[in-house]
C-alpha cells in the first residue's frame, strides 16, 4: 500500500464499500512482510520505505486489523515469487 500511516491508511477502504464493493472483492497486490527472522526482500522495501517516505510495509497481521478496520474481512494470502503477495478481503 502508498506509504500512509496506520490511521490514514484506513481512510481509503471504507470508501471501497460504497463504491459497489458490498457484494464483491478488495485485492491488494503488495508485499506482505513475514513476521519470522528470515530474510526476505520485502524487509528491505520495509526498511526504505520507513527511511525514504515514513511509510512502512505489513505483515499479515497488520493487514487483518487494517482491513478489519475498514470493515472488511482477510480472507487469503496469496504469495508469489515476486515480493509481492496478492492480498484478498471481503467486507463484513
């Protein structure tokens, strides 16, 4: 996601709902940082992100209580060999 603070960065979603997302699917491509001490790549864009905008990257747990938030629920977690996983959430 842009590089938004927790509280900004739950301003967007609920807007999705009105927009005709009642009945449908919110999908987020973005990386998804692993809460374990293995390396990998999303860490470093974590880390950039947190030096070059205040921005930062979520785990998965980050972005159930952001999606929840919003009124949406994390349905799945879908990693590819990218760093970036797709994200898929209904609302609630």
């Amino acid at each position: 996601m842009p590089p938004l603070s927790h509280q900004r960065g739950q301003a967007p979603l609920p807007d999705l709902f009105f927009l005709g997302l009642a009945n449908g699917k919110l999908i987020l491509v973005d990386c998804v940082v692993p809460e374990t001490d293995e390396p990998h790549f999303s860490k470093f864009i974590d880390l950039n992100m947190l030096v070059m905008t205040g921005g930062k990257e979520r785990t998965a747990k980050e972005f159930e209580q952001l999606l929840g938030s919003a009124h949406f629920r994390l349905t799945r977690i879908i990693p590819t060999d990218l760093p970036f996983s797709i994200v898929e959430a209904q609302p609630v």
